[in-house]
C-alpha cells in the first residue's frame, strides 16, 4: 500500500542516500531464493534505518526479526567501533544466508545471530541496549515492548516497524485479526507510556521512534 503517489515516492527514493552494493547483493539473492521477499526492509527504509543508527551511534543494538539481515546490516552502519548487535529470528533455515552477508558486511565479529522465540531469548542478553528495532511477529508487540522497556537505556531509542499495517489500523476490525488487534493496542501503548515519548512515522508501512525517559 502507498501512503503518497508512486511517482513521489520513486522522487523520494532517487533524492535519498544509495543503497550500498552489498545490500543490492543481498535483495537480488533474497528475491531469487527466499519466500516472502516482500518482507526486506529494502533501499529506503534501509537508508532510514541506516541515519537513524547513525544519529544515534549506539554500543548496544537489539533487533526482533532478522530475515535475511538486510536491516541488521544497515542499523550497524550506525555502531560504535566497538559495538555490539543481536538480532533474533525464528527460521533455522536462513541463519547461514544471514552469516554470509553478515560476515561480507564487515560487521560479522560484530553481529550475533540468536535463533528461538525472541521472548525467551532477550531476557537472556546480559547487557542493556541503546537501539531496538522490533520488525517481528505482530500479535507479540505489545509482549516485547514488556519485555524491553526495562533493559533499555536512558535516551535509548525503539524503532518498531509495520504499525500502519497497511493501513488496517483505520479499518473496522475483524474478529479474527490479532494482528491489526494488537498493533492498535500497541500504538495506543506507545502513545500514552510515560517512560518513553513516540512519533509515528508514514515511512512505508509506519515506522514508529520512541525514545526512553
């Protein structure tokens, strides 16, 4: 779903940063191999994604729901030198594709693949974070936020991807629609916490910034 005309979201994409040669790599080889390619983060919100690690130049990186590592590899472009980035995601079958590009990255002594239920697993990462982006199974959103709020630090910054769900959050809800259910109980969460303040952005399917207080 487009939120703007084709054209100005084409103007949009031509006038921002390119996308690195190694993230093209890495889409081409996702669309011929993988199921679901629409599931890339892709060159725009990639570059978002990118700036916004940047601006905050974190040591510590979360994400929930790696894919095929297109986004973990654009948010460590913001890392420290030192930094460290764990990424988790349900399917065995992609943690290799993952480490290929993560190591061709340069980021790959840096990048730390954790394969399970990510609500089993972050309470399990000795170490609390400055940057989270949350890109995973939606009926778990609110779950997650629960879970990382407190293993977050002061200023820290959740990124959380898909909150516009095309747009299905101003649409009557259907009984059977966990999904749309959560993420507008998700939003409203995230709107009214008095721990973290929220803009939502209409960047490709709402991506929300919530800094921690």
């Amino acid at each position: 779903m487009h939120f703007i005309t084709q054209e100005l979201d084409d103007y949009v994409v031509a006038h921002s940063q390119k996308e690195p040669e190694l993230l093209q790599q890495l889409t081409r080889e996702t669309y011929q191999k993988i199921l679901q390619p629409r599931m890339l983060s892709g060159h725009y919100q990639g570059r978002v994604l990118s700036m916004i690690s940047k601006l905050v130049n974190p040591k510590t990186i979360l994400e929930i729901g790696t894919y095929t590592g297109y986004s973990a590899i654009s948010l460590a472009e913001g890392m420290q030198k030192n930094g460290q980035l764990h990424t988790i995601d349900v399917n065995e079958e992609l943690v290799d594709f993952q480490r290929k590009y993560f190591d061709k990255s340069g980021y790959g002594n840096q990048i730390h693949q954790h394969l399970g239920s990510a609500i089993d697993i972050i309470p399990t990462i000795d170490t609390k974070f400055d940057l989270v982006f949350i890109d995973a199974d939606k009926p778990n959103y609110v779950n997650y936020f629960n879970i990382i709020i407190g293993k977050m630090n002061p200023g820290g910054i959740i990124l959380s991807d898909n909150v516009l769900w095309s747009g299905k959050v101003l649409e009557a809800l259907q009984v059977k629609d966990e999904s749309t259910k959560v993420l507008l109980e998700y939003n409203k969460l995230l709107n009214e916490d008095a721990r973290i303040e929220t803009v939502l952005l209409p960047i490709r399917d709402g991506l929300t910034i919530s800094r921690v207080l």
